[in-house]
C-alpha cells in the first residue's frame, strides 16, 4: 500500500493541498491512503475547509488519523466548557492553542456568544464531523510492517518537568499501555526521544508535533530553531521520520510518501 503522510496542518488547509498536489497524490490512480499524525485543526483559519475534506475521505476509506494533543485539548474543551466560559475564554490555555477558534469556525459562533450560550455551542460542536466522524476514526498509532506513526513519540517513562523533559526511556510494552499513557505521549520531542534512545528495534517512527528545526538545529547544528536560516523540512535520524512543519510559522506542509505493507495489530 502507498502512503501520503503529513502531519499537524492545523486548519492550514491550502498549504496541505499544496503539499499534497506537489506529491502527486491527487493524480495518483493506484490504491493510497492518507496518513495524517494528528493535530488537523487548531491555528489556522481554514476548519471547515479542513473538516470537509478529512470527512470525505472517512467516508470513502481512503485516510488513516492519529490521534494528536490538539484533539485531546478539544475534547478536554468540549468537556468542561462551562469552566472555562464563566472564566474568560481568551484566558485560558485552549484560546492559545487555538482550540477555542476551531470551535469558533465550526459552530458559526463569536467567542462572545460562546460565552453566553456555552451549552449551545457545545452541542453544536458535538454535531459537527470533528467530534462526529473524525475524532472517533483515530488511533493511537498505526503499524505497518517497517513504520510506525504516531504523532508525539510512542509511550516511554519521561524525566523532568512538563515544560522541560531532558530524558525518555523506553517501555518494552508501549502499545498496550493505556490511553492516559497515550495523552502524555502526544505531548513528547520525538526527535529529542530518539536521540537518547527510545526506538523500536527494526521500525522507522514517524512523528509529528515538535517542529523538525529543533531537530536540524540541535541534532544536526544546521540553522536556528526559529530564525531567516530555519530548516522545516522533514527531519531524518536513526529509526526516526520527524514531519511537523512548524506551519503556523512557516506555512510549510511536510509530505512523505511510504510503500508498506500494514500489520494486523493495529489499534
């Protein structure tokens, strides 16, 4: 089977589309999937757009999603709502991320009437084909015989902070581990993971959510994490795929394309 594989487009529906069409995907007349590696909305202002064209292709079998932290914020939103609207939406953590302006887009709402009428939008949002169709239609990871996807890194024991993690090691039983060990996954430097260690022995990981210039900048000492001489394109090392174009900033989509062969245990 080939695979397109993106990751985090963040309601940047053009810059997909252009990714995806410099690829040859929309040209491609053979079997192929989409892979997304989580976080497809948040950020930009293009949800419905987004939301379209995701759904359209549950509906003909044609992607595979992952789950990322962006759809745990929205479901942590959606579920105490109330909190956060009596508190000042803009003041919370969710409005930073963007997660309160996905919810914008998609129920046709402004933030001020989210406020007044927070059980109207939540049950409006819980209509749309975000929380429909596509958040039920993610994994956790996806399996194929030479690559695993996933979108922060595969569960490991993580040391220090939230904010400053400086070690991962490994856990032999990761793909059983439950989903709270899935939500702290989602959050991790996949680069930073595979640097110290934490790898699949014969597989390839690829990842999304931390932009690729951290890596090209600090792994590899090629340009600055932020700055004119920047590289956001994939990130490449020993048994990793690293895609999150750092979009927001950049407007760079990464694309891969993968043949393999998808193994029976996928969850």
């Amino acid at each position: 089977m080939k695979y397109y594989v993106i990751a985090d487009p963040h309601s940047f529906y053009d810059e997909m589309i252009e990714a995806l069409d410099e690829k040859g995907y929309f040209d491609d007349s053979n079997p192929h999937k989409l892979i997304i590696c989580g976080d497809i909305f948040d950020r930009g202002r293009q949800a419905d757009k987004m939301q379209e064209f995701v759904s359209g292709l549950i509906d003909k079998d044609e992607v595979i999603l992952i789950k990322g932290n962006h759809e745990d914020l929205a479901l942590t939103l959606a579920g105490n709502f109330h909190h956060y609207a009596e508190n000042g939406l803009n003041w919370s953590h969710h409005y930073t991320n963007g997660t309160v302006d996905t919810f914008s887009q998609l129920t046709n709402l402004h933030i001020n009437e989210m406020e007044r009428k927070p059980g109207y939008c939540v049950t409006k949002m819980k209509n749309t084909d975000y929380f429909k169709k596509i958040i039920p239609a993610m994994k956790n990871f996806f399996e194929t015989e030479h690559y695993i996807f996933v979108h922060g890194w595969i569960p490991c024991t993580a040391l220090g902070t939230h904010g400053y993690i400086r070690d991962y090691i490994y856990k032999e039983d990761w793909r059983e581990l439950d989903e709270e060990e899935w939500k702290l996954a989602r959050w991790y430097n996949g680069m930073l993971a595979a640097s110290r260690g934490v790898l699949e022995e014969g597989k390839t990981i690829v990842c999304g959510h931390y932009h690729t210039s951290w890596g090209h900048a600090y792994l590899e000492g090629v340009g600055s994490e932020f700055g004119e001489d920047s590289d956001f394109k994939p990130y490449y090392g020993t048994g990793i795929i690293a895609l999150d174009g750092c979009t927001a900033y950049s407007h760079i989509v990464n694309c891969i394309v993968i043949e393999d062969t998808p193994v029976s245990h996928n969850i």
